[in-house]
C-alpha cells in the first residue's frame, strides 16, 4: 500500500489573484497532519487541490502531487480520488444524494470494489458497525434526511472505507456536529489511524483537536504554510506570531 502523499510547490490562483502560493505538504501512513490557520488562509483549496477537485474559477498553476515519490498527473489523480485518497468533508450531507437510500450509496461504491449482493451486504454493515451504528441493519434503508449530522458523518466515513484508503482528506469534519458527537467522530478518526494505518490530513481550527490526533501541525496563512512542526514542538515552541496567537487563545480559553 503506498506510504506517503505529497504535494510541493503548489500555486494556485483564481485569475490574476494568487490564492496558494508554493505549499508543500507530506502526508504519511499511520500519521495525523493537523492544518491549522486563519480563514480563507487556503486550506480547502490545498486539500482540493490534492483530490483536483478545485473549483471552477481556481487553477493550479504550478506545483507536483506524488505517491511515493512518481509524480501523478491528472489522469494519476483522478485514479486515486475515492479509492487510495478519501475525502470527508464539513457538511456531509452534501456528499449524498437525498434521493438516495444509504444502502443504495453504499452499494454502488463497493461494486467499483467488484463487492455485489450478499458479500457487499455483510461489508456494507461490518463498515456501519465500526464507524460506531450499534443497530446497522436498521441504516441501510433510511435516506439521508432521516439521519442527524453525526450519524451522516458516521455514514459518509464509512462509505469512504469501502474502497480502503490509504489516506484521509478531512476538511473540518466535525465542524458541524455537537461537542459530544464531535469527539466520537474524532474518536473514530483517530481509531482508523491507529487500526488501519491511514494518513489523515485534518483540517480544523481547533488546538485541542489537534493536541489529541497530530503528530505534525502545518499553520497556512494568504496561501502560504507560514511553520510547520511536529506537534510537541509545535505547542512548546511556536515559532510564527500567528502560531502563538493561535496558542495564547487556546489557553486563554482552557486554563483560564
Ligand atoms: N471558487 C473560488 N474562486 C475564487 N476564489 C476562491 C474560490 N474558493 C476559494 N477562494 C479564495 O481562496 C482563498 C482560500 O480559500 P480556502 O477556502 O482554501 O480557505 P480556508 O483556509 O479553507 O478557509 P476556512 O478556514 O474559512 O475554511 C480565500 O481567499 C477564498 O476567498
Ligand atoms: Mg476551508
């Protein structure tokens, strides 16, 4: 299974305003990066950027994504989508098709995985189980709507894994959710770091989130990554003026 996902040199812009200018970025097996930084700093984009999925109206004009070190062009990169590189995004609901059963999304996943009938039924539910449904047979057959947000994040997670990612995009997954449903679902993510190996890549604005899950912090700022270190250094010695003010908040808050 590959081993690390990287992009170096990434610009991106929209016209003639520069959005992302030279970030390099490496995502590990086994490892949590933790993107932090101040809003519209470029976070979404680089993640979109390494699924190339930016939106219209924003172009890549410089800059290498690679597995294991072979440079992947866009056809290489559209490969990877869904399949060694899944994507969690802050409202799920977006991902699905209101239309649709849940059952039904998961059954066309894992055909692209060959699984059909019977032996994509017990996946499908092995899946629901682990991401933390005590009762999955009882999921297959409610529609999008009929889920709260963390039972849908819970769902869109697992629907992820139905292709066995070798890495995790996760874009302020838990953003939305409440403070109880938010640690379960970073519980999870954790978990799957630990259990199967995933590189995750999240990005949050939340310093204690990434005290628990990273092992390196990369803080973006107008489109550049302005420090970047591992997380124990990271919160003993920030090196940039807003590293250390995203740190004096946080204690502000916690150990007041
Ligand atoms: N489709 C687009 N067209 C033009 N500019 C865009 C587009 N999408 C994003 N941008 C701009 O790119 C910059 C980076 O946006 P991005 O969404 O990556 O920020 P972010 O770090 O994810 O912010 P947040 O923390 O608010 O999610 C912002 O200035 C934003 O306005
Ligand atoms: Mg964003």
């Amino acid at each position: 299974m590959s081993r690390v996902l990287t992009v170096s040199g990434l610009h991106l812009a929209a016209g003639a305003r520069a959005l992302v200018q030279g970030v390099s970025l490496s995502l590990r097996r086994g490892q949590v990066l933790a993107m932090l930084g101040r809003s519209g700093g470029g976070k979404s984009l680089t993640t979109l950027a390494l699924l190339d999925l930016l939106p219209a109206g924003v172009s890549r004009l410089g800059g290498e994504v690679s597995l294991d070190g072979m440079v992947l062009d866009r056809a290489g990169q559209a490969a990877l989508r869904g399949a060694t590189l899944g994507y969690v995004q802050q409202a799920p609901r977006a991902g699905f098709n209101p239309l649709v059963s849940i059952g039904r999304h998961f059954e066309e996943t894992l055909a692209r995985e060959g699984l059909r009938g019977g032996a994509a039924r017990r996946r499908m539910l092995e899946l629901l189980r682990d991401v933390g449904f005590e009762a999955p047979d009882s999921v297959p057959r409610l529609y999008p709507s009929q889920l709260s947000g963390g039972m849908l994040q819970r769902a869109m997670i697992a629907l992820t894994l139905c292709r066995n990612p070798a890495f995790l995009l996760a874009d302020e997954p838990t953003t939305d959710l409440d403070l109880v449903v938010q640690a379960q679902i970073l519980d999870l993510l954790d978990r799957l770091v630990a259990e199967r190996g995933i590189g995750l890549l999240l990005v949050t604005h939340d310093l204690s989130v990434v005290a628990r899950l990273a092992d390196e912090v990369a803080v973006m700022e107008d489109g550049t990554i302005v420090e970047q270190q591992p997380v124990r250094s990271f919160f003993d010695t920030p090196r940039h003026p807003r590293s250390r003010a995203l740190l004096a908040a946080h204690r502000a808050l916690y150990e007041s």
